[in-house]
C-alpha cells in the first residue's frame, strides 16, 4: 500500500510539473544541518568525481500551521503538496562518488539509499531508494539539477507524511 501511495505521489507531481523533476530547484541556500556534517561535507567542494549529496527530512502535517524558517527555499515546491505545516526534523551530509552509494537513516525506521549513477555539468543523475524492515518502499532514478533538489514525498509519519528533499551539490 505505501508503494502505491508513493507511487502516486511521484507520479501526480510529475504531471504537474511536465519539463522538470518533481519539486526540482535552481540553486538556493541549503537548510542548516541539525547534525555535524560528515567529514568536511559542508566546508569543501567534492572532488571532481564526487557530489555532495543533503537529505532534508521534512513532517508535513495538518495539525500544525507554517513552513519552519530553516525551509524557506523550498516554500515555492511545498505549493504542490496539501499540508498546513512544514517542519524541518533533520539533516544529514556525505559526499557520493559514481558509482557508490550512501545510505542515510530516516525517521520512522526507514533507510534512504543515494547512489551516483552520472554527473555532467549541469544535474546528477542519482538512484534513490528507500527501505524499511518490511522490505523496499521506494527505487526510482532521478536527475537533480547542480544545485538542485528533488522531493520524495510519502511515507506516512505520526499525523502526516515524510517529505525528503535530496539536494546535489558540486
């Protein structure tokens, strides 16, 4: 069932955003990282074959109101979404080479997997999958513009959803 939701979620936002990724940016500031960053993620470029790679995990719900100040680049992408509240829970940093994978944990028990497929001067093309103890939720490839974030958006959490913004930085 959260397959198809996700599923669905995917490909809604797709629909609605015809000649882009869904919820895909330009470049805009990053939201603060809640942890310290993995090693020097945050203060140097990666090397040429690697991306710095941010997940974002954001609770979207109804029960609360307004879009935490730490998510004000990504207001414009909340617009697709139903929810009244935006709320930043975490951030976490690695850099990624082509060819390997990091994986992050994510609230609720649930794992999300980046892998670097390519790069070229202008988006990273980027395999993402999410996993939980019931097996896998998610596996989809995305190309994220440099600089840019994509959004997965789905996974049930408390009173509302998880929302996932996966940034790719080089």
């Amino acid at each position: 069932m959260l397959r198809v939701l996700l599923l669905a979620v995917v490909l809604v936002a797709s629909a609605l955003l015809p000649d882009r990724a869904l919820a895909q940016s330009r470049p805009a500031p990053a939201p603060a990282p809640t942890r310290a960053p993995t090693s020097g993620a945050q203060t140097q470029k990666p090397a040429a074959n690697r991306v710095g790679v941010q997940i974002s995990v954001v609770h979207a719900t109804d029960s609360e109101s307004g879009i935490d100040p730490r998510l004000a680049a990504l207001t414009s992408s909340f617009r697709y979404f139903k929810y009244k509240g935006y709320r930043l829970l975490s951030t976490q940093d690695a850099d990624v080479s082509l060819g390997e994978d990091h994986s992050f944990p994510i609230e609720g028990g649930r794992r999300l997997k980046v892998t670097l497929i390519s790069k070229d001067d202008t988006r990273a093309r980027v395999r993402v999958e999410m996993t939980s103890d019931a097996g896998k939720l998610l596996d989809t490839t995305v190309s994220i513009n440099r600089g840019g974030t994509f959004i997965v958006a789905g996974p049930v959490y408390k009173d509302g959803i998880l929302m996932l913004p996966v940034r790719a930085d080089y």
